[in-house]
C-alpha cells in the first residue's frame, strides 16, 4: 500500500454538492488531471444507486442505473 496526496489520486463518493449547488447530493468522480464529473441526478437518502465512473483518456464518464449520467471532456495520463 502506498500513501498518496488526494490531489495525486482519483476519487469515487458521495458529495453534499455538485460543483454549483453546494446543496444538491450527487455522485461525483474526481481525477488529478483532467477534472471533476457530478451527477446530474440528486441522491436521495435511502434509496440504492449503482453508480460507475470510467476514464478513457479523453473524458470522465459517471453512470447512474446503467445510463450516462455526466461527461466531462480532458485528457490526461493517470
């Protein structure tokens, strides 16, 4: 195991906010580089979610339910 910095990392959780509303949970992917990707979707509290981020080098895709929820354009090595 190694320890690394959260802003040398990528990040798959729960937020209170979706970058603009600071009170709309979503689901959100974070990488180093390229960036940040919310769902559009609101989380609501007890109820299930399968959710999925991928990255191919070009964007960062968020799937909520098995649909595309987000994507965000970047490129970038991990």
């Amino acid at each position: 195991m190694m320890k690394t910095p959260a802003n040398q990392a990528y990040l798959f959780f729960l937020d209170t906010g979706d970058g603009v509303n600071p009170n709309k949970p979503s689901i959100t992917f974070r990488i180093t580089n390229p960036s940040t990707a919310y769902s559009r979707e609101t989380v609501k509290e007890e109820i299930w979610y399968y959710a999925a981020g991928t990255y191919d080098g070009k964007a960062i895709k968020i799937y909520i339910n098995g649909e595309l929820s987000n994507e965000v354009s970047g490129g970038g090595q991990l």
